[in-house]
C-alpha cells in the first residue's frame, strides 16, 4: 500500500482504470460462458417429470436450490437428483421416469412439505391437482386395447380412475362386430403420476406416456366456436353470418335477386370474404 | 533471511513440538472436514437420517433447517422469494459465519479444500512455478458476475457449475460425470495457477470472506516480537498475504490478521516454532510489541520463498 501511496495520482488512476476494465471484460466474457452453458444445461427432456407442485420451469431453476430433500422425504424413492452427463435435467435437480418409479401421489405430498424454498409449490395441498404432466396414448397401433384386445391395465391403475382415463367404446372396423375400448385421457384430470405409463404391459417402452403438457397439449382452436357446447354466447351471433355464396338464383343480401359482381361484400367488412374460387359463367374474376 | 528458511515448511516447529502437535490444526480441520461429509452420508450409507440433504440446503434433526446463504442471494437475484424455512436456514448460516470467520466455510467444511490443498502439494512435489496470478479482486469480480448472471439467466447460476455442490452432492446422491468439474478445479491448480481456485476464483469463498468480514475469531500474531523469520508461515498460508501486516506491524500495530481472506485454517500456529499466533478473538488487545526492525528482511523476501 505504501509502495502505491508514492506513486503519482495519475499512474494510480490508470492502473485502476485498467484493472477495471480488464476485470470487467474477463467477468463479461466469463458471465457470458456461463449464461450460455446455463441455456444448454436448463434444457429439460421430456422424459424427465418434475415432482408435484413443481413450478414452472423457469421459476424452478430460480427457486430449487437442489438440496435433495423432497428426494429424501419420497417414501417411494419416486425423485432422484439429476447427474451430470445423463440424459436429465440440470444437475441436481430432483425429477423422475415414469417408466422407472411413478409418483404415488402421497395423500400428504411429502416431498412439497419438505421443500425449503417453495420450489415445489405449498399451494398444492390436495394432490389431485397436482400438474405433473400428462397422459397421452402415443402409440395407437400398438396399445393393446386400441387393437381391440381388452387390456385396461393403465385404466384400472390410474388413481384417478374413470376421470383422468375412460375407456371410450368406438365400433372396431377390422373385425366388423367387436368394440375397441379406447383409453382416452382427460386433461383436466389428469396429474401426470406416471403410474400408466408404468403399468403399460408392452415390453420396453409404454404405449401411453406422460409428457410435459407443453408439448402434449395444443391450444384451444378459439376461432372455431363449438356449436355443441351449453352456453355459448357467441353460439346465437353465428347464425346471422352469411352462409351462401352470392349469385344467380340465391337470395343474395346484397343484391336481392341476382349477381352484382362489384356489390360482392367488402372482404374486410364484418362477415365478408372473398371467394376462394369462381363460379361458372359468371364473370367474376380471382381477385 | 536465515538459515532456517531453506528447512522444510515445519520443519523446525515438529522438531521443537513433534509431529503431532505441529499438524494439530492440519487433522482437525481435515477430522472436520470429514465429518462433514459424514454427517451428510450416514443418512444414505447407514439409513441415520440425522441430517438430510447436502451443501446447500439441509434439514438437521427434523428441526433445523440450514441453506446456503450465497444460493439463496443468487435466488433472490433470480426472482424467486423463497420460502420461510429456506430464508431461515440462509439466515442461520449467515450468522454463524459472520461470527465465527466466514473463511472457516473454506478450511474446515468445503469438500473442495482437500482437493486443492492436495493439488497444491503435487504442485509442490512437482516444484512447479506459480504460474497465472490474477489479482487478489477476481474472485469478487468472479462473484459479481455470478450475481449478474443470476439476474440475467433468471437461475441460481452458479449452481450449474459450482464444483462444490458438484463433488458434494455427488458423493451424496450420485456423481454422474460431476467429478469432471472436480478434476478440472484440481488440474487447474497444479499446472495454470498455484492456489488458484481458492486462492483467486472461488465466488463461494469470496461471498464467505464478504460474509465474515467482521467476524469474531481471529488468529493474532500476539508473540510477533519471538519471530525469527524462518518464513514457514508464509510459506504454508494459502493466503500468505493476509500475515504480514501483523507480524510485520510496526508498535502499535494491531497483531491481529484481520484480513477477510484469511481462512481460520490454523496452519501458521501448526508450523511457528516461535509459537507466535494463536486464535483469539477481535477484542482481543493484549499488548504485542512489534519486532524489532531488521534491515535487509522485507516481507518480499519472504513471499518470494513462499510464492
Ligand atoms: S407425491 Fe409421494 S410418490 Fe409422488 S413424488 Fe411426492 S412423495 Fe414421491
Ligand atoms: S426440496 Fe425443493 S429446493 Fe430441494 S431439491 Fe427438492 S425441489 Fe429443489
Ligand atoms: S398419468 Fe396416467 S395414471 Fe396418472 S393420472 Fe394421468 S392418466 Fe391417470
Ligand atoms: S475458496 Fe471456494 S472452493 Fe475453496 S475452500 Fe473456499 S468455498 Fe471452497
């Protein structure tokens, strides 16, 4: 310190504005590395579930500290903490196989209690709501009763029977007069234990396996309005929407009784379109 | 400079008080960082679930739970306000720490001590140079970063990385290929930079040292004025720079290394024949007359045996 005392100020400035800046520039190429391998490294595999009440990815890996301790209070030895260099998720967070052990969907969730850091969501009390992923019959030319045999087996162990997994009677086509009895999982019920796909009686891997719902759920098609369902509001505004192509002979509301090729409804307008084809004779052109 | 500077490290010291009593801060702090490690593996060896969890998050007797304060700063930084029990446990571990010298955490718990110090041996045996030294900033600079990246990735960043929880919770709950973060650290120790990771990079040991700061323990160079410059000390401190400022102090000078890089590993007490240092507290203001000033011995020197 006394050595740097007796140097001139301005030397001492431009050490320190060198050190800064070279320490600046190591961190940020540094921090750089490292928030790329973080990227890599957070990827999760489908395969991989997380335990129940898990929050969101992204959370997660802000929140679990990977103590291990929901892994330790499992009285199933259900989670295990991921190793580095095999196919799971971030080193030692905790996640399980189905195929391997399911969740047995503890009535008291220990291993939420045991979360220290809220990783595993306190909010989850009653494990039926628990998200974990979901069911979904992936290989349909192999699942036993989706060929007409009368398996079940991943019906009956569900622990949400008849809610999560019904058993949909459809006519079987091949024999002419059998029913095939279709596992059909229902996301709302569904928890994402993994105790089907565990059960699945196929050698090797399952016919019907839990995904994370990111990838086994499509979104809602919204532009189509479901006619059939109760309540509807927006059910009782289709109707007035036009539902013949205007033309000769059609009782066309723009031109009442015949076809006036520049009255054709502004496409933009409500309710308007434009014709994907053209009709014969008339004239009309492709836009 | 004397003669006996060119003896071995210790040398002098397991002559004047054998061998035991010259190591006896060397195998507690090896019998503590032993038990450590135990305390975490007698619940998955022997099914005594006494502590639970590892490192970074446990849970003690049911009752106490313990975190990692420096995790839970980085899941904070990441967005996540956590749980009471969690907040707790930083909590507890924070205090204990700032009491009792957050370096502790370096020479008596962390698994990576070993490793490095048995690197630093190899690097010894090999009479190898130092080669890189970064400046004693880094590892907050190295700290900051993983703040930084904590925030910007929204993850607890070091946690992907950090060969501590690698090598503990590996032996723990299953290593996979974490040894290779175990092996880089150790590697990198013996043939890029003589005490390089906790010596320099660590932002583990760099959050721990922020930590303890203030804390209460502390090791004093009550007897300054016996030194007779054999430089074992020096030689043996994997922070040799925090020990000249008090045995080198001038009257009046407190004897106290108050530095927060000083680890509490006790080895200087092991290796002084002159039975200079000894733990005390910061209080502590027991008169240490300084040494009476030699010409031609500057600190250098002895760093340069040392280095
Ligand atoms: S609910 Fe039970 S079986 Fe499922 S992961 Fe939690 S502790 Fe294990
Ligand atoms: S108990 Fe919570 S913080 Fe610990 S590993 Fe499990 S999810 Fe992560
Ligand atoms: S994962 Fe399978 S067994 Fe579990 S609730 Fe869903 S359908 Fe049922
Ligand atoms: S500097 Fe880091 S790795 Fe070294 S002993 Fe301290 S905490 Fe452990």
């Amino acid at each position: 310190m006394s050595a740097a005392k007796s140097k001139p100020k301005s030397m001492d400035r431009r050490r320190f504005l060198q050190d800064a800046a070279r320490g600046a520039t190591g961190c940020a190429v540094a921090g750089i590395a490292l928030s790329q391998f973080i990227s890599d490294a957070r990827a999760l595999p489908a395969q991989a579930i997380r335990p129940p009440g898990a929050l969101d990815e992204n959370d997660f890996l802000a929140a679990c500290i990977r103590c291990g301790l929901c892994v330790r209070d499992c009285p199933y030895d259900t989670l295990k903490l991921a190793e580095l260099g095999y196919d799971g998720p971030a080193t030692g967070t905790p996640f399980f196989t189905a195929r391997d052990v399911p969740c047995e969907m503890c009535e008291d969730i220990p291993c939420v209690v045991a979360c220290p850091t809220g990783a595993l969501d306190k909010g989850l009390t009653n494990i039926d709501d628990a998200d974990m992923g979901l069911a979904v019959l992936i290989d349909q030319e192999r699942c036993l009763n989706a060929l007409g045999l009368r398996c079940d087996v991943c019906y009956r162990v569900c622990p949400v029977i008849d809610e999560a997994i019904s058993l949909e009677r459809r006519h079987n086509e091949r024999s002419g007069h059998h029913a095939i009895f279709m596992p059909v999982v229902h996301s709302d019920k569904c928890t994402g234990c993994g105790k089907c796909e565990k059960s699945c009686v196929l050698p090797g891997e399952a016919a019907i396996k839990v995904l994370p719902r990111r990838l086994a759920m499509a979104e809602a098609a919204d532009h189509y309005k479901l006619g059939w369902e109760e309540n509807n509001p927006l059910v009782d505004d289709l109707i007035d929407l036009p539902d013949r192509l205007p033309g000769p002979g059609t009782d066309n509301l723009v031109a009442p009784g015949g076809y006036a090729p520049d009255a054709l409804p502004d496409p933009n307008m409500d309710g308007g379109f434009t014709p994907s084809f053209n009709l014969p004779g008339t004239g009309a052109t492709k836009p | 400079m004397t003669d006996k500077t060119k003896l071995a490290v210790g040398q002098e010291a397991i002559e004047t008080f054998g061998w035991l009593r010259a190591h006896r801060f060397l195998l507690l702090r090896r019998a503590s960082q032993a038990f450590f490690l135990v305390l975490f593996l007698l619940g998955p060896w022997f099914g005594i679930w006494w502590v639970k969890g590892n490192l970074s998050g446990s849970l003690t007797f049911n009752i106490l739970p313990l975190t990692d304060p420096f995790i839970a700063l980085q899941g904070l930084m990441a967005g996540h306000w956590p749980e009471l029990t969690a907040l707790i446990g930083a909590i507890i571990v924070g205090a204990v720490y700032a009491l009792i010298g957050g370096r502790v955490y370096c020479s008596w718990v962390c698994p990576i001590n070993p490793v490095t110090d048995g690197a630093h041996w190899v690097h010894d045996k090999l009479g190898l140079q130092k080669g890189w030294q970064p400046k004693r900033t880094t590892r907050f600079w190295v700290m900051g970063m993983v703040l930084v990246a904590s925030v910007a990735t929204g993850t607890i960043a070091w946690e992907f990385v950090n060969p501590i929880s690698m090598l503990h919770r590996g032996l723990i709950f299953g290593m996979g290929f974490a040894w290779t973060f175990v092996i880089a650290v150790f590697l990198f120790d013996v043939f890029v930079s003589r005490r390089g990771w906790c010596g320099h990079l660590c932002p583990v040991g760099a959050f721990y040292g922020l930590l303890g700061s203030k804390s209460v323990v502390r090791i004093s160079a009550v007897e300054r004025a016996a030194c007779d410059d054999c430089m074992d000390c020096f030689a043996v401190c994997p922070e040799m720079q925090v020990i000249t400022p008090a045995l080198r102090g001038k009257e009046g000078d407190t004897p106290l290394i108050l530095s927060p890089d000083c680890t509490n590993c006790g080895r200087c007490i092991d290796v002084c024949a002159m039975d200079v240092f000894k733990f005390t507290t910061r209080f502590d203001d027991t008169h240490a007359p300084a040494r009476e000033q030699r010409k031609r011995t500057q600190p250098a020197t002895g760093a340069s045996k040392a280095a």
